[in-house]
C-alpha cells in the first residue's frame, strides 16, 4: 500500500535588489567658484602727429579694440576712444576739425571704423614708406655702425617690410652689406656651421651670437684692467694701523753709561821763534 504523493516544493520568487539611491552633488557655492579674470590690458600712447609713429599707434589700437571688443558697442565708440588719445600737435587739431564739423552739422562725419582707419592712414602714415625703404637699403645709412647687432637687425627688419623684400638670397646679402666688417668676416669664414647665403634666420642667429660674445669679453676687459690698475696696499696698511702695535717693555736693569775716556793734555806747543825773540842781540865781534 503506497502513501499519498509529496506535494512538489515551489521555489521562492526572485529577490530583486535595486541599487541605493545616489544623492545628486551639491551644487558648489558660487562664492568658491573660479572666474576667469582678463589681463589688464595698457592703453595706446598719446599721438601727437608724427608720420613716423602712426602705425605704431594704429597697431596698439587695434589689438586693444580685439581683446577687448566687449568694452565698445558700436564703431562709433571705438572712434571716440581713439580721439581721446589724440591730444597735440597735427592729431590735435584733426580731431578738433571733425567735432567742429559735427557741431555745425549734427552729424560726426566719420560713420565707420573702416573708414575712420582709411582716414588716418591718408593722414598719419608715411606717405611712400616703401620708396623710403628702398632708398634707405640701397645706401650706407641703415650700416650698423657702432649700434648692437640687436637694434641693428631691428631697424633693418623694419626697413626690408617697408620695403616688400622677401627673397632670402636679398635678405642675406644686404643685411651682410650692412653689418661690421669683423662680424660677417667671422660669419662667412666659419669653418663649420656656417650659415648658408639663402638662410637670413641663421645670418641672424650667428651675427648675434658673435656680437653677445664681443659684448661679453669687453665687460670682462674692462673689469681686469679696473682691477689691475687699483692702488695696492700692504696687508698691514689693510688691517691695523701701526699706532695699534706698542713693543712690550724690557725687564732688564738699565744699563750706566760710562764716560768717555780722557785724553791727556800735550802742552802748549813750544815756539822755538818766540824765545828768540825775547833774548837781546849779542854784538857780533871779530875774533
């Protein structure tokens, strides 16, 4: 006889986990938070009227007007700020001729900063730069001379972007014209490395390589020669003077001076001449 059937065990349902709930980060305060701070940034020069210094102007104006763009809201201002700048001389009396014109009229006569630029191009640039460079590198004027090889190379690459020069055999060629007759004679009789005649930028390099060496040895001349020609002074006269030294007292007795030996006396010198003298003359007689 069987028993009855065990019941079939059913197993468990699946315990499902679910991850523990993750806190969002707290917003960091905005009193910790870093801002991005821009450089002070220096303002242009004054402008007088100066031909030769317009462009240096215009440049500085114009790369505060890009790092700053948010500063101005329409060219307008950006011409206004410029004219502040200008404050003697031919720029002086330009800015006032146009704030004259607008007082009359009660319109600024300058609407862009495009052609405000154009205007003071015709007005304070030189006129034919790139004549005056060519005329300049074609002469004895821009010869280094006594100057550093540092302002030389800066006035002759000024004066070869005046002129448009951009063949590098030119370049070499007059910036050696122009250079001191022992710094290229080094340059162009290095046994190694020497800089080839259509390498400007190692015509560059080696020039002032040689003229910092120059520059170097004079500073150490003249240092030597100072050093030599000095006065010298004892070791003695350096340290104490001899008022400070005393020789230290002798213990010895003192020693009695004896007294010089007498001579004896030799008489009064006998005159045989006197004693005749004082005998009477014998009558001389005949015998």
């Amino acid at each position: 006889m069987t028993g009855p059937a065990p019941a079939p065990t059913v197993a468990p349902p699946p315990v499902t986990t679910s991850p523990p709930p993750v806190n969002p980060p707290s917003p960091v305060p905005s009193a910790l938070t870093k801002q991005r701070t821009r450089p002070k940034l220096p303002s242009p020069p004054d402008f007088s009227s100066e031909r030769t210094s317009g462009r240096a102007f215009s440049n500085s104006c114009t790369l505060y007007l890009c790092l700053a763009p948010e500063q101005f809201s329409c060219d307008k201002e950006k011409i206004f700020w410029t004219l502040a700048f200008f404050k003697d001389g031919h720029a002086a009396r330009w800015s006032e001729n146009l704030f004259c014109q607008k007082a009359d009229t009660g319109i600024f006569s300058i609407q862009s900063w495009a052609d405000f630029k154009q205007q003071f191009r015709s007005q304070f640039f030189l006129v034919n730069a790139e004549v005056d460079a060519v005329n300049a590198l074609e002469g004895s004027a821009y010869y280094q001379g006594n100057r550093t090889v540092d302002n030389y190379l800066d006035s002759f690459l000024t004066l070869v972007s005046d002129a448009g020069y951009t063949n590098p055999q030119t370049l070499v060629v007059k910036f050696r014209q122009g250079l001191r007759t022992n710094i290229q004679s080094q340059i162009a009789t290095m046994p190694f490395g020497r800089p080839t005649d259509t390498d400007p930028e190692a015509w560059y390099a080696a020039a002032w390589r040689i003229d910092q060496a120059r520059l170097t040895n004079e500073t150490f001349q003249s240092t030597l020669r100072s050093t030599t020609t000095a006065p010298t002074r004892s070791a003695l006269s350096w340290s104490t003077p001899l008022s400070m030294f005393r020789l230290p007292q002798s213990t010895l007795p003192p020693v009695p001076l004896r007294p010089a030996p007498s001579v004896p006396s030799r008489g009064v010198p006998m005159d045989v001449d006197t004693v005749w003298k004082t005998r009477p003359a014998s009558p001389r007689g005949c015998y």
